[in-house]
C-alpha cells in the first residue's frame, strides 16, 4: 500500500521504485477490539523509531506506517502517535507515518504468510 505504481509484483516493490510499504490489512469487529487497542499493539509489535527498517530487513518498503480508512481512525493514530511521543518511552524519534489508505495489494502467493511457512520449511529441515 502507498505506492503510486498499479499492482506491483514483489520484485517491483523490492527495487524501490514503486514507493509502496508491505503492510498488512486488519478487519477487526469494533465489537470484540477497538481501533485504539489495534494501535496499541501496533506501537508493540515494532520499532517505530527505525527509518526504512524493521529488524533485518531494510529499504522504504519496511518503513513504519499507519494507513487510515477515516477521519477519526486518522485522530486516533495521530493521538495515540503523539502520547507515545510525551510518553518518553524511546530516545529516538518515532518516524512512523500516518497516511491515508489506498489501494491495498495482497503480496505474491510465496509472500503470504511467509512467517509461517518459513517454521515450516526448518521444521521439513531438521
């Protein structure tokens, strides 16, 4: 998502010239989660102070971003960004952006759940 390139491939957005992040896309039931605890552990699950980074992995593509659907989802990031800011939890400064959503691409077949058929695959190994 974020690019200004129509559906990219996985080497496309890999090249750097699409501009597009890998995100992922959450449905959630406001019901059962609110968009505030999404971001909670959005803020949890990763480094927001890492430019272009995430762990080993480099380039814009990794860049830590929040994709909003609507007015009070973007408040809400832009809240929830801001107390994490005052909060003094990192030294560093958060970079994470906050843009709205566009079009949302799922990533080629090998790339989904890639996590998890990586276990799978060292499992088959040793």
């Amino acid at each position: 998502m974020g690019g200004h390139f129509p559906n990219p491939s996985y080497l496309d957005v890999l090249s750097r010239i699409t501009g597009h992040a890998e995100v992922v896309q959450v449905e959630y039931d406001p019901q059962q989660v609110t968009y505030e605890q999404l971001l909670d552990v959005f803020w949890c699950i990763h480094d927001p102070t890492q430019l272009n980074r995430q762990g080993p992995d480099r380039g814009e593509q990794y860049r830590s971003v929040i994709f909003y659907h609507d007015r009070d989802q973007e408040m809400a990031a832009r809240k929830s960004k801001r107390q994490l800011e005052i909060s003094g939890k990192y030294d560093q400064p958060i970079v994470t952006q906050i843009q709205p959503a566009s079009q949302y691409y799922l990533a080629d077949e090998t790339h989904q759940q890639y996590y998890q058929k990586q276990k799978q695959k060292s499992t088959l190994i040793s």
